[in-house]
C-alpha cells in the first residue's frame, strides 16, 4: 500500500524508453467536459473534499484508506494514512509520521506533485483522450472519459468519472504499466469556505524530532 502510495501521490511517474512521439487526438465532447470542470473549479476560492484511496493489482483494487484535500489556487494539502504532503506554491512538503521523516522538494519537469484533479490540466499535452459514454458511479450518472499517455510514463491508462451537471470530479482510476491500480472517489465537497491563513505553510518547529531532507 505505501509503495502505491508512494508512486501515485506523493513521487515522480517513472518515465520509460520513450519511442517516437504520436499526434496527439482529444476528442471534443471529453475535451469541453473537462474544460468546464478546469474552469469550476478555477472560479472557487479554495475547494475540500473527503476521499478514498484505494490500491490492488490487475484492476482489482484490495484495500483503501481515507484522505481529505484542501485547495486553493496551486496551493494544497494533502492528509491520507501516515503522510502529509503540503504544496505552498514553491515547494513541496512530503511528512510520513509512522518514520518521522520530512523531505523537501521543488517541483520540476519530472514530477508528478498530487491532486485528485490534476489530470483535468495535463491532458492538454501529455494525453490521447476519448469520450466513452455514460456510467452510474456510486449512484451519480458520470461521463467516462479515458486518458492514455502519449508516451511511456509508467501509465497504461486512466479512467475519468465525472459529474458534468455540477461540473465536478466523482472519481479516477489510474492503472499502472506494471498491473497495479490507484483509484480516488471523491466523496463529499465543500467550496469557498474561510480556512487557517497557514493551511498551506510548513511549520518546521512541529517537526523538530524528524530526519528533513531537502532535494
């Protein structure tokens, strides 16, 4: 579960031997739903959500774990198990409480930084996209849109459900190259609430007694 973990939220996608670039296809009616939701989102304040995460093997998933979600602008923070992973628009922040470690990074070309609506950006340049029809996810009717890389990034696909009525991510599916599957359901939303002025802030002094890394 960590090293699942470890892949799909808080470290880089492993680029494979890239062959020869194709033309990348997007099919209109994916790319309008998609960027209705991008342009949703981007008109809120600051959006939350509770989520599940779950993980298993060949498309079969056998364990998930809760998580919550603060965004707002680029900014974020993430809580799910044991880790934290904070972005304050510099620099990323990955805290594991169960081995008392901090690292700090940069995000750069390499990497993968998190957030349950990611894709919704970098499809426009990594992705081939599809409109796949209509599907019932966990009682909402969805629209099912289907990513697949461009070139090798350790992704064989990724399946997109979403709520086009209220413009809003219901669930992904991320199925690795190597079998394995991350899937995200996002459960409850809120929207343009008052936070903490430090939600996204690292605060070091609450992490006097951990081994910091910074890349």
């Amino acid at each position: 579960m960590k090293n699942i973990i470890s892949k799909v939220i808080l470290g880089s996608l492993v680029v494979g031997t890239v062959g020869f670039a194709q033309a990348q296809k997007i099919d209109a009616k994916a790319k309008k739903i998609l960027d209705d939701i991008t342009a949703n989102y981007n008109a809120k304040k600051n959006t939350y959500f509770k989520f599940s995460f779950g993980s298993g093997m060949k498309g079969q998933v056998t364990k998930t774990e809760p998580g919550i979600y603060y965004s707002a602008g680029d900014k974020y923070k993430l809580k799910i198990m044991d880790t934290e992973q904070i972005f304050d628009g510099n620099k990323i922040y990955n805290i594991n409480a169960e081995d008392m470690e901090v690292t700090i990074a940069k995000p750069n070309g390499s990497s993968s930084m998190f957030s349950p609506i990611n894709y919704l950006t970098s499809y426009r340049k990594d992705y081939n996209v599809t409109y796949n029809g209509k599907k019932t996810v966990n009682g909402v009717s969805t629209d099912f849109i289907k990513l697949t890389p461009v070139k090798a990034n350790g992704l064989k696909y990724v399946y997109l459900f979403v709520d086009s009525a209220k413009k809003q991510m219901v669930k992904l599916e991320q199925h690795g190259t190597n079998q394995d599957v991350a899937v995200i359901a996002i459960k409850e939303y809120k929207e343009n609430q008052d936070l903490d002025p430090n939600m996204f802030v690292f605060d070091k002094n609450k992490y006097k007694n951990y081994i910091v890394t910074e890349l």
